[in-house]
C-alpha cells in the first residue's frame, strides 16, 4: 500500500510540475507553444487500489478506512490539476510577456 501511495503522489507532483517543464522548454526552443496528455485515469486508478486496500486493511489509523482515504485522495487529485490549470495560465502569461519582450528588441 505505501508504495501504490508513493506512486500515487508522484503522479500528482508531476501533475504539478508539468506546467514548470513546459514553460522552460518553450523558453529554451523557438517553438511558441507546447503541449502535454492529461491522463487522469492513472490517479483514479490508484487511488481505487488504495482505496481497496484500505478497506480490506486492518487498523484504527485514517489511512485504514476507505472513505477517509478516497475523500482525502480525490481532494488531492482536484488540487493537483486546479494547479496544473493555475500553473500553465500564469506561466503562459509569463512566457508571452518575455518572448514580446524578446521580439521587441
């Protein structure tokens, strides 16, 4: 369970990420834009893994009772893309500004 929870949020992370990595590659090459696939079937996939094995888990901790898990998990998998979402609007209006600014000169 801790590695399919590890895997889970390395998935969020990249979800996180991606828009810093396409905001420098777009910077680095002469290319205006970039794009990526958005796969949310492996967070959800994973997370009903977890959720899984939290029920037929045994303990008295958050992590051993379903619904906390799968509240808990699908608020991160929202959170993630809100800032995915967040993250490519204010670094696309960043890298537009500065490649204007480049085309000025």
């Amino acid at each position: 369970m801790l590695l399919l929870a590890v895997v889970f949020c390395v998935k969020l992370l990249w979800n996180v990420l991606t828009p810093i990595e396409l905001a420098i590659r777009s910077l680095s090459t002469k290319t205006k834009s970039a794009s990526t696939s958005m796969v949310t079937f492996v967070e959800v996939g994973l997370l009903l893994v977890i959720i899984a094995l939290a029920a037929i888990s045994s303990g008295s901790e958050w992590y051993h009772r379903p619904l906390k898990v799968a509240m808990f998990g699908s608020i991160l998998i929202v959170l993630s893309y809100a800032l995915l979402i967040i993250f490519g609007f204010v670094l696309g209006w960043i890298i537009f500004i500065i490649i204007k600014r480049r085309e000025t000169r």
